[in-house]
C-alpha cells in the first residue's frame, strides 16, 4: 500500500475511533507514523478530531508535529487546548515560529501568551514581532552560533558543541568582530577540515546576507538560488540578528507561489490545506473575485449591444464569438503567466517593460499569423472567403494585443507596488473580451461592408 492510500486509511480509522470514543484505538493509529505523517492525517480530520487526537501524542512528538502545521491551522488547534496545555506548546515553539503563530490569534489571546513566557523568550519574540509584518526579520531565527574571527578552530568548535542543542543550524557559522558587526562566514565542514591551531580569520570566506527589513519572499527567493543552508540576516549597520535557515526560505516561497497560483485563477488564498478548509471560508475566497469579473463581464454585453445591428446583418458572426474572446484570453493569460513568472526570479524587472512589450508583441503577432491563417482556410470551406478573413484578421490582431497587454500589465503592477498575480489571468480575460469584440466588429464592417 503507497504512502498515500495509509494516510486515507489511518484517517478513516482514526475518524472511528474519535466517534467511538475509541482513544486507544486512535493512538495506536498514529504511533508507528512519522511526525510528517501525523500531520497529513490532522489535516484531514476535523477540528474535533484533530484535537482529540492531538492531545494523545506524547509532549515532545506534539511540540515536533505543531511546529509543521499551518498558522491559522495551529490557531485553531489551540483553542481546543487546555490553557495549561496552550501555555506548554507556545512556550516550546522557536521565537520565528511563535511570531507567525501570534499574527493569527486574537490580540487579547497573544497577549496573554506574550506575558506567560519567560523574560528572556518574551524580549527576542517581542524584537522579532517589531519588524514589518513581510520583512525577513519576522521569518529568521534569532537562535545561531556565532564565532569571533581570533578564535582558533578548537575554540569554535567549543562554541559549537556547547550550542548544539538550541541552535537552529550549526552549518553556516556566521563571524563576528568584537562589535557584532558581520565580517565574515565559515562553514562546519571549513572548520573540521582546519589543521589545528588555525585562525577562523585565516579560513572564513565573505558572506552572503540580508538586512532584516529585506523582503522575506525576494530574501528567501536569494536564499535557495544560491543553494545556502542559511543565508545570515543583519541590521541597518550590518550587526548580526539572526539566520534564515534553508527549510523557512522553501515554506516562504512555498506559501509565496500558492498565494500567487491563488489570485492568477481569481481566488483568494486559503493559507491552510484544503480539507481542512471551511466550505464557507473557500466559498469567501472566491466570490468576491467572481463578483468582480461578473462586473467587468458587463463591458462585453455592452460591445454586443452597440454592435447589435451588425450581428442582425450577418448571423454567422456570432457563431465565432466564443472562439475570438476565448483565443484572446488564453493568448493573454499565457503571457501574463510567464512574465509573472519571470518576475518571481528576477528574470525581468519593470525597468524591463519595453523590452518585454516588443517581445510579446512578435510572439502574439506571430500566434496570431498561425492560427489566423489556420482560421481562414478552415471558415473559407465552411462558409466563404470574406468571413474566413473577418475571423484571420480578427485573430491576429487580437493575438498581438492580447500578448502584449498581458505581458505588461504584470510589470505595471510590480511598479505601482500592486501584486502582480492580481493583474493577471482574472483582469486580462476580462479586458481582452471586452476590447477582441470591438476588434473583431470593426473588422467585420470594413471587411463585409455592413
């Protein structure tokens, strides 16, 4: 039985043994599956059972699966929890871990949890709570291992040992003056590999950082195509504040690229797994959107009702009308998608904007000749040679527009600090069936003479 088939079968059995009141059953469920595993399966039950079966996991396996789960689904989690019980995990969590944990709790909630910790805990969570809610000092780590560039390889590897159980990496070992100011990075490898009796000065290399009030998504985005373990985090004076590990920098982008597909197909994202979405929170992630392009839908009713009188003259017109909006909208959609893409990994930037316009503009005049062409062969055997080069015209220039408006308009967005998944698929189709009609009506005057 694959991996996939024993989540479906333990959740199902768990699900019994919940509605049983079955909890020896549940937890035997459970014992042989890896945390990974008991987090699938929680996020499949639901909320009752996921409680239920949270509270039979042994303290340092549940501190372990908590960590995994979603924020809002961690939220959610805690308020089937006894205070006790809340008080213990949020206590357990990394500083990182508990600030995403406390953007998604009630202010009276989070502050209640804020003041149980202990005063050392509370002052790093409450520096890292400071900074911009987007900003990567909200996402690093403040636990690391630093070394001063005097020491020799013997007494770093003493800082290192002596850290090992509190650190969150001990690969990427950031170097320090005496001031805290960042001066250099030396990796475990480096130091074990160190004849002894060498200088960490004489073996570290320059390091790769970000100011902590960097954006978290481009830092992280830096942090994997350099292939770091950690990429080191610093302050406006390039003092040392923290690490992003290499595991964060992939949930940020994770959660960046799911936000992104979200709004591209006209949704709202829903930042936790999708069975363990509420029906009404996916029905609100989605009809505010629709509500929008089913305004917008109202422009190409409009165009249908100026140009009435030409589709009486000309019936066979309206056969076509699905093909010319549709083609429009794909062509647009699929430039928009790659330019947003390349957006993403900094392929382009919206200085590039001219450049990108002149590109799509041969793409889309190129897509256009294809299928217009293609078009007015087959609609000239089918009816004759006037509407078959209404309709190959009508595809080319529409190809043409729609390529280069859907490959600007993310890059126009990215300048007025707008998302630009949000300009693209959703707005794109509208504008282009709106203004593919107009096109495709001109043409048919000019072409038939109506």
């Amino acid at each position: 039985m694959d991996e996939v088939n024993v989540r479906a079968a333990t959740t199902r059995l768990v699900e019994r043994a919940v509605e049983a009141d079955d909890l020896q059953a549940a937890h035997d469920a459970v014992a042989e599956l890896s945390v990974e595993q008991v987090v699938d399966v929680l996020e499949r039950l639901g909320r009752t059972g996921r409680a239920v079966l949270y509270r039979l996991l042994p303290k340092d396996r549940a501190i372990d699966v908590f960590e995994q789960l979603d924020p809002s689904m961690q939220s959610e989690l805690l308020r089937g929890l006894r205070d006790d019980q809340v008080a213990a995990i949020f206590a357990g969590l990394e500083p990182d871990d508990r600030v995403e944990l406390l953007d998604e709790l009630p202010a009276t909630v989070a502050s209640t949890l804020m003041r149980g910790l202990p005063p050392t805990d509370r002052e790093v969570t409450a520096t890292i709570l400071g900074y911009p809610q987007r900003a990567i000092g909200r996402r690093m780590s403040p636990a690391f291992v630093s070394l001063r560039q005097d020491m020799t390889v013997e007494q770093a590897m003493d800082a290192v040992r002596r850290r090992l159980d509190d650190a969150e990496t001990v690969y990427t070992l950031p170097v320090v003056d005496d001031g805290r100011v960042l001066v250099g990075v030396v990796g475990l490898r480096e130091l074990m590999s160190a004849t002894p009796g060498t200088v960490v000065a004489d073996i570290m290399s320059e390091p790769y950082w970000a100011r902590v009030t960097d954006d978290a998504e481009e830092s992280a985005r830096r942090c994997a195509e350099l292939k770091l373990l950690a990429l080191i985090v610093v302050d406006s004076e390039t003092r040392l504040v923290g690490v992003l590990t290499v595991d964060d920098a992939l949930r940020i982008l994770e959660a960046a690229d799911s936000e992104d597909q979200a709004r591209i197909g006209g949704t709202e994202p829903l930042r936790r797994p999708y069975l363990a979405t509420p029906v009404g929170q996916l029905v609100r992630s989605r009809v505010v959107w629709l509500l929008v392009l089913a305004l917008g839908a109202t422009l190409t009713v409009q165009v249908l009702e100026v140009f009435e009188s030409t589709l009486g003259q000309v019936v066979t017109l309206a056969l076509f009308v699905p093909l010319i909006i549709g083609t429009g909208g794909n062509t647009g959609n699929q430039a928009a998608t790659t330019v947003t893409r390349a957006l993403a990994l900094d392929d382009v930037t919206p200085r590039d904007i001219g450049g990108v316009i002149a590109r799509e503009f041969r793409v889309g005049l190129s897509l256009g000749v294809l299928l217009g062409s293609v078009a007015f062969v087959l609609t000239s055997l089918v009816y004759d040679s006037s509407v078959g080069a209404v309709i190959g015209l009508t595809l080319v220039s529409i190809c043409t527009l729609a390529a280069t408006v859907g490959g600007a308009m993310p890059l126009v967005a990215k300048s007025i600090r707008a998302d630009p998944a949000v300009f693209s698929n959703p707005f794109i189709t509208t504008f282009v069936d709106a203004t593919g009609l107009v096109i495709y009506f001109l043409i048919a005057k000019a072409v038939l003479g109506i």
